[in-house]
C-alpha cells in the first residue's frame, strides 16, 4: 500500500513550519492538482491508519521513517480529496472524536505540550454545531478512576456565526504559539472558537477544579480556528489543521460494538476496502491493554477472513482459505496449534508460544500432519515467526503476522 501511494510522487502532507503551512493551503485553495480516485483515497485513510498503529503518544514519541513517510504522503492524497464538501454544515461532524495524531510543531499550545503527548491519557474533541449554542471542546481523559479535564470554547461558522465574535487576527504572542492568518481553503469547512472556560473533573472530588488560564482576559489569545482538511463520508475519519500550524488526525468515538457489526457486515459482504478500514479503526480501540500476555489468548479460534502476504506459505495460504480453519492456543502451557477440518481428515500443525512484548507472540512450529483416525502422515513443515495483536477481546481477536499476513478469528467451542 505505501509503494502504491508513494507511486504518485507526492511531497510530505504536513510541516512544523509556517512557509510549509502555507504552501499546503495555498496548494488545496487552487486545486491544481487534480483530485485523485475513490480507489486511491480508500488506500490513503488505510494508509494513514496503518501508519498510526504503532504510534505512542499521538505521535509524540515521533516514527519511524517508512510510516512517516506512509502518513506524509496518504495525508496529502486525502487532502487533495477534500472529502465530504461543506463539512460544517453537516450533522455527521457532530460528536466525540478520538485524536490519534498531531504533529505537535513548536508552536503548539501549553495546553499541547503539557497533555497531549501522555500516552496514558485519552484526547477527545468534542464537536456540536448543530444545538443550541455551538461549541467545540477538547478533553483529556485520565482514567475512569481519576478523571477528566475539559476546555470548552464557543464555535462560528459560515452558516451559523456567533453573535458579536471577530475571528483571530495576527500572529499572536509567541508564548502562546504563533497562529496562522490566511483564510479558509474551502467553503464551509472552518470553525472559528474562542475558550471561555476548563476545569478538571476528578473523581474524588465532589467540585470542579478551574484550569488555571484566565480565558476571559486573554483577548485575541484565546481564540483560534480548525480547518477540516479532510472528512470521509462514513464521518469516521477526520483530517484537520489548527491556526497554529498543527495537524491532527481524528476518528470519530463509536462504541467497539458499532465497529465490530461494521467489521461483520463487511465480512459477509467481502468488502476488503471497509473491512481494512474497519480492523485499522479497531485496532485504534483495542479494549486489552497488553494483548499478548492477556488471559483472553487461550481458547480455540476459528478464521473467519484473512488478508495473505504474497510470500506467506503455500500450506498458510491453502489452509486459509478453507472454512473450517481454527488455532488453539494454551498461552500457559504455551502452546499453539493450527487446526484445519476436511472432515474426515484433519491438518494439525504444532508449535511453541510465547510472549515477546505486550502487543507481540513469538511462534516456533515444530511439526505439522494430516491426521486421518489414528493414521498421521507427517508433512514436514517447520518455521518461525511472531504474531502482532492489534485488536482482542472475549470473542474477537485481530492479528498481523510476521509476514504481514492479517487475520479475523472470533472465540469457538467446537472440540477438535
């Protein structure tokens, strides 16, 4: 997928720097590129998830250079898109949005440097321009045992501008980071805020804590706007650029059951494109902190979809393709069992496992055989590899190989 995008020879999507910032609008305000096909925006929001899987921090303990790469590059194909026209005036904007990237320049905000780069935490935005008063409000979630805090900010648009409000001007006072003041490269695609007030929300308080910014005082200083560079018509997921230079990619809160009948539907459906844009946004929602040293591991699994590698093995690729095809694993024990059921005939395939890491499984196959009654005939296959967990929970689990290959099984009782 990344050569795929890369073929297009398309320059990194965002910068920390102000020129860089201004070249990106410039470029999108012209249009003189032209937009590229469904097929290739389908791969960039693939791409640009694929790229943020292993991401710490929302981007703060930065990447490796090949998903850099990948995310520069599929921000720019989504961008030149534009995704759903008008997306202020669409009701699908409104809700909870989950961030799971920024490029943090040095012009961030206090409130950005100081929370959004804590792995621990949850960063949301909230967004309704549809009710009474427009708002737009980020929160930091610290754990249901501890709390959140929420800065809360009044929203204009061009279709509902707020009484008496004068967007930002001017660059501001560098202890605040340096804003941006061209205008909007599309209609009805900015939102324009001004902070009015925060406060922590701990859970062992029976009050709220002030956040200790005079909001109110700040004049210019507290007001600010987002550009939605990019919306896909799902509303799932979400490209914007802050007037400090920022770019933030979001994807919309929906409840893990909501994504997993999603991932279903399309199953059912063969729809590989909604299905890899299922399993990324998942994986951005596992529920199991540390996967592979989780309890939920052991049982016995059946294949329900499967996206080979091309070099995956010849015995990996037939057997997957079968109905009946299940792994049993005994984390405690450690071992792991692939099972295909002809029926009559069985394929068995033994190994040894272990955890690696929270998120990866080694995997050491020791001997496979087609099992008929009491008769074994050995097929000689052996081999290492490891197993990354992007996504588990009681029923479900998501996995990449160590050959890129990606799994969907879902928990089975069935006795083999």
């Amino acid at each position: 997928m990344a050569n795929n995008l890369q073929l297009q020879g398309s320059r990194p999507a965002f910068a920390t720097s102000r020129r860089r910032a201004v070249v990106v609008n410039a470029r999108l305000a012209t249009r003189r590129i032209a937009p590229p096909s469904p097929e290739k925006v389908k791969e960039a929001e693939q791409g640009v998830l694929t790229a943020l899987g292993s991401v710490k921090g929302r981007g703060a303990s930065g990447m490796d250079v090949s998903n850099q790469e990948l995310l520069n590059v599929a921000v720019e194909v989504l961008e030149r898109d534009g995704g759903v026209p008008g997306p202020t005036t669409l009701p699908q904007l409104d809700g909870r949005w989950k961030l799971l990237y920024t490029s943090r320049p040095g012009s961030a905000s206090p409130i950005q440097r100081t929370f959004v780069g804590v792995e621990a935490f949850k960063v949301f935005q909230e967004v309704e321009l549809t009710g009474e008063l427009p708002r737009v409000n980020n929160v930091v979630d610290f754990g249901w045992w501890l709390g959140y805090l929420k800065v809360e900010a009044e929203a204009s648009v061009e279709t509902r501008p707020l009484p008496g409000f004068t967007p930002r001007r001017g660059a501001g006072l560098p202890l605040f980071g340096k804003s941006f003041a061209y205008p909007p490269a599309r209609a009805n695609s900015r939102i324009d805020f001004q902070f009015d007030k925060a406060a922590f929300h701990l859970k062992l308080l029976p009050f709220t804590i002030p956040y200790p910014v005079p909001f109110r005082i700040l004049g210019d200083e507290r007001k600010g706007w987002i550009d939605i560079t990019y919306m896909n018509e799902d509303a799932t997921l979400r490209i914007a650029r802050g007037n400090k230079g920022t770019l933030f990619v979001l994807a919309k809160d929906l409840p893990v059951e909501d994504l997993k009948g999603q991932l279903m539907a399309a199953i059912e459906q063969q729809d590989e494109t909604k299905i890899l844009s299922m399993v990324a946004l998942m994986e951005q929602s596992n529920p199991t902190p540390r996967p592979a040293k989780s309890r939920l591991v052991s049982g016995t699994w059946r294949l329900l979809w499967s996206q080979q590698a091309e070099d995956a093995s010849p015995l990996q690729k037939w057997g997957s393709s079968q109905s009946r095809n299940y792994q049993v694993i005994d984390a405690k024990a450690g071992t792991l069992e692939n099972v295909v059921d002809l029926g009559l005939t069985k394929v068995r395939a033994q190994a040894t496992c272990k955890a690696l890491s929270d998120v990866r499984t080694d995997v050491a196959i020791s001997g496979a055989g087609l099992v008929t009654g009491p008769v074994r005939v050995p097929l000689g296959v052996q081999g290492t590899g490891y197993v990354d967990w992007l996504y588990l929970d009681e029923g479900l689990r998501i996995t990449r190989g160590s050959k890129g290959s990606l799994f969907v099984h879902v928990k089975d009782d069935v006795k083999l």
